[in-house]
C-alpha cells in the first residue's frame, strides 16, 4: 500500500507543475492540516484513492468551505483495507480561534473517543496536525506538540503517527522520520510517500483478530 501524505504548504509538483501519473499506485491520501481546500479537491478528481483530512490551526476556511470529493476525518476513527485511522487535528492554543486547543481540551477530546477505540480494539495509524509533546515538536508555544498524543502512543502503540505543523525550514532539527517506542513518525511536510508492504498488513490484521479473542479493552 502507498500512502501519499501531506501537510502545511501545496506541494508544486503536485500542483503547478502537476502530472496525473505523479498519482498512479497511490492508494490512500491523507492530509495532516493546512492545505488550501481547493488543492485537495483538485487531487481528489485525478485519484480514485480516498482523500483524508483533518484540520490545521489556519483550516478555519474549511467551515464554509471545505475540500469537495475528501474525508473529513477529526475525531473519528477510519477503517481503510483493514488499518485503523485516528483523526486529531489542531494545535496548541496560543490566541483565540477554532482548532486550537489546550493540553487539557485535547486530552477531552481524546477521551471521548474511548468508547470508539474500545470497539475498534485501537487504532494503527495517529492523524494529527501538531505533533507529540517534547517528540520533535517547537519550543515556542504555537509548535509544543500535545501529550496526550504521547499517552496514546504509550497505550496503543500504533504503527505510525503523521503529523505537519513544524515545517522543514523552521530549524536545522526537523524531523521527516523518527521513532517512539513501537510506533514510526512521519512529518508529512509538504509531502511524502509512505509505503506499508502487504506483511505488515497481515501482521496488523493477524494482531487485531488476536486482541479480538483476548477481549483487552482499549482504555486511557
């Protein structure tokens, strides 16, 4: 599976200079916040492949225009050929507006979603804007990243985490690829193409059926 993976600023070679055969072979879109919503409707009509979304401290044109053809994906968890997508956009607050949030308001609207991932037996992929608390995020208040995403990761160890927010030309610490514990994180700034071979979805398949007969529940 190919999973194309984007974030924070319209990637020309997807956009001015786009061809539609940059998209052959990808399954799977998913937008980790910031993006023009024209831009990922414009993808969504060359691709057959379901474009996801969650929203970006400055996505607050998405309320009265949101990305035609796409998947709003916040606070839900979407199945996709067997993986378990957890959408949680937004960012640290740090003035007023929609889609940010604090510590403690994200951490509530995580929790509210226990029920879901009791019922889905976890999740394998984390959908954030911003990223995790002290895990390549900033040291200015906008770019802290959130701890609950760090409690989540603790608890049900998904394979991946994307996020955007910290872009490549922030600082010379930018991070495209990194790791906690038993989960991979990817900063999908501007974009990036994440390939799963078909044994770790066998695998991710085969672990799920096993917490199915385990009857563990999913709580934090």
């Amino acid at each position: 599976m190919k999973i194309l993976i984007l974030a924070d600023v319209e990637s020309k070679g997807l956009y001015d200079y786009f061809e539609k055969s940059k998209l052959d072979g990808i399954d799977l879109i998913i937008s980790c916040g910031d993006l023009k919503a024209s831009y990922l409707s414009f993808l969504a009509t060359f691709t057959k492949a379901p474009v996801l979304y969650i929203h970006g401290n400055h996505d607050n044109r998405y309320e009265t225009d949101p990305p035609e053809g796409c998947i709003d994906i916040d606070d839900k968890i979407y199945c996709f050929r067997g993986l378990r997508i957890l959408g949680l956009g937004g960012c640290l607050r740090y003035k007023p507006g929609p889609y940010m949030y604090t510590q403690k308001e994200m951490h509530k609207r995580a929790k509210k979603l226990r029920w879901k991932l009791h019922r889905s037996h976890g999740f394998d992929i984390l959908v954030g804007h911003a990223p995790a608390y002290r895990i390549n995020d900033g040291t200015d208040m906008p770019h802290t990243g959130f701890e609950v995403f760090v409690k989540l990761m603790d608890r049900y160890a998904p394979r991946y985490f994307l996020h955007g927010h910290v872009h490549a030309n922030y600082s010379d610490g930018f991070k495209r690829r990194s790791a906690y514990g038993k989960t991979e994180i990817i900063n999908g700034y501007e974009r990036y193409i994440l390939e799963i071979d078909d044994d770790t979805l066998r695998n991710d398949t085969s672990r799920k059926a096993r917490m199915d007969r385990s009857g563990m529940g999913y709580f934090f």
